[in-house]
C-alpha cells in the first residue's frame, strides 16, 4: 500500500522547537514564561520570571501564619476581577476580610470563597481545568501536601493561563515538585525566592507599603471615566 505523502510529517528543526515551546530544558538558557504583573513594582523587577507566571505553580512558604501571603497576592487579584473574571480562595485559614478586600480594589461580586478544607484540592483543580477564573488560590491542610497532590493542581493550571498559587501551613516543607517560582514569605512583608525556573533572584526582596494606595487612586480614575 502506498504512502500517502500529506501523512509524513514533515522534519521539525530543533530551532523551531526552541521557539514554540516554553516547557522544554534549554540548561541554563530558558524561554521567558508569560507572566502576570505581581502588582509590586519592586517585585516584577526582582523576580526572574518579571511577575506571577502564567498557567504555572506559584508556591508560598510563609514563615508563620499571616505572614502577608494573601495581602501579597491582592493586587493580582484585584486586576483579575477588574477584567471581569472570577478569582477563587480554596479554604483560606481565615475567612478573608471583605473590607480590605474591596479596599485593595477586589470585585467582590467576583470573589469565590470554598470553605471545604477537604474539598479544596479538588475544587482548585476543577476550577483551573475550567479555564474561566482569572487566578486560584488554595491553602492545603498539613496532611493533604503531598508531591502527588500538587502535582495535579500543577497539570490543571497548565491548561490555562490563570497562575496558581498554593500557600503551604507555616513550618509545613513544601513537597518535590516543578513549581515555576517558590516564595519564602517572612513576618514584616520581607520575600525569599527559594526556587525559580528562570534563575535566583539576589537577595530579600522588600515591598514598599504604598501599592494598595496606588491601586485605591487606579479604581477611582477608572470609575470617573466610565
């Protein structure tokens, strides 16, 4: 039986590989991941990846608990909700305040709560694999962190482009994983990146206390204008 010749892909060149995929080892060279601004000046310019990556693991290792990790997290998922899309908390410790939500620049209206400790993992992945949220938070409980846990949430974000972020228990050691960026999250708002994809950053990273102001005076000029 003769071959059909439109059936023989044709030779792909290791350049054009390169070029299309991000998810291939390139050493110590790698392709820049799409990445969301953090919100943070300070932090875009510190971090390797420029931002939180996109459809990628974010991992946050606080030192204690509130440490900041949500209040960190709050200028992302202002934007997203401006954009329209549905933000989701998946069993916080602590049901979050809505004042300093809205205050922060948060769309309430699109601001989805679970409170099922042990549902939560699951419900971070069915929210991801939906494609619709704008970013996913989950707070695992001690014994539910484990490499084969995280790993599924890792495959469900990269189905999209919303970044992911998992906030282990103070003191709980984060699990192997291919996370694309892990945070230490000191008391007093100070960051430690602990791993990248894309290199080391230098040294602690510290924020300046005037983001959720910026972002207060962004939403009034947005409102006047509409």
């Amino acid at each position: 039986m003769p071959l059909n010749s439109n059936s023989i892909s044709k030779p792909i060149s290791l350049g054009q590989l390169l070029a299309d995929r991000d998810d291939l080892w390139r050493g110590r060279q790698r392709r820049p991941a799409p990445a969301r601004s953090t919100g943070h000046a300070a932090l875009d310019a510190k971090l390797p990846t420029g931002g939180w990556p996109r459809g990628k693991l974010t991992e946050l290792v606080p030192e204690r608990a509130g440490s900041g990790e949500l209040d960190l997290l709050l200028p992302c998922l202002a934007e997203c909700t401006r954009e329209g899309r549905s933000v989701v908390l998946a069993a916080p410790p602590l049901v979050p305040c809505p004042q300093r939500l809205h205050r922060a620049g948060v769309d309430l209206a699109r601001v989805l709560v679970v409170r099922a400790p042990d549902h939560a993992l699951w419900a971070a992945e069915q929210c991801l694999k939906s494609g619709l949220c704008g970013a996913v938070v989950v707070w695992p409980q001690r014994n539910q962190v484990n490499e084969r846990a995280v790993r599924r949430l890792q495959l469900a974000a990269e189905n999209g482009e919303a970044p992911l972020f998992v906030c282990y228990p103070p003191g709980c050691p984060a699990p192997p994983s291919l996370a694309a960026l892990r945070l230490a999250v000191h008391a007093g708002g100070e960051l430690e990146v602990l791993r990248s994809a894309q290199g080391r950053a230098n040294g602690p990273i510290r924020l300046a206390p005037d983001n959720v102001v910026t972002l207060a005076a962004r939403r009034h000029a947005l409102e006047r204008r509409a």
